[in-house]
C-alpha cells in the first residue's frame, strides 16, 4: 500500500522535481519529459526483437561501462520497438525507417532541434566517437 501511494504522489511531481536515474532507458514519452525538463539530449533508440543488428548493438556496444556512462551523464535515451504502434508512428514521423536507428534530439524553445541520426550497427569506437560528436556539437560539456 505504502509503494503503490509513493508511486502515485510520484506520478503526480511535475518532472523537474522527480527523482531521474539517467543510466535507466525510458518510453519515448517519459524520456522526452525528462530531456526537456533536464535540458539534456534526447537519443531515440528504435529497435526490433527480430533484429540481429540491434543485438548486436546491444550485446556489444550499448553495454559497454563507457558508452553507458556517456549516455548517463549527457543523454536521456528512449527505447522504442520499432514494430510496436507507438514505435511505427514516431519512427515515421522520425524518418527512422529501419533498425537499429539512433535519432538524437535537443530541446530548444519548448520544441526538438535534431542534433543527428544513426543508422545500423557500429562498432563499440565508432560509437563513442560519434556520441562524442554530437556532444560537441550540442555545446555545454562534453562525453569525456
């Protein structure tokens, strides 16, 4: 009974007051609240279960201690199911037409400005290098 009131009391916080945990991945929904409200980069991740690349990805490269600690101290990543209805949706209006597709995003002006968009697998260094591009691109402090 105490969870299910903290949750609600919780729910009912405007975002800014709750508590993030940045290394988590969110719906597209929370995670877009979140990096607006936190003014940090939003990265859409769209993927499939029946995607031997996004395994891959995340097997390989998502997991990895340094790409999780730049996404945790620079990023909030939304995880969406590209073959889900939410995830057709946002990935055509997205233009994230396949999958594995990383589409990052800044908050500017109460809307999105795209700060860039990748597609398929990489390796575990080129990764970090381009999250270290856009990074840099965006300004403030960097994936180091």
């Amino acid at each position: 009974m105490r969870y299910i009131l903290l949750s609600i009391i919780a729910a009912l916080l405007p975002v800014n007051a709750q508590e993030v945990d940045f290394d988590r991945w969110y719906p597209y929904a929370q995670a877009s609240q979140y990096a607006q409200a936190h003014g940090r980069i939003l990265m859409v991740y769209f993927w499939s279960g029946a995607c031997p690349y996004c395994d891959q990805m995340n097997t390989h490269v998502l997991s990895d201690p340094v790409v999780s600690r730049i996404l945790e101290r620079r990023f909030v990543v939304a995880s969406v199911d590209g073959h889900s209805p939410e995830g057709r949706a946002l990935s055509a209006q997205m233009r994230a037409f396949g999958t594995p597709s990383f589409v990052f995003l800044v908050p500017q002006g109460g809307t999105w400005k795209e700060a860039g968009r990748l597609f398929g697998s990489r390796t575990r260094a080129q990764f970090l290098s381009e999250l270290r591009q856009i990074c840099a691109k965006v300004g403030g402090e960097g994936c180091e």
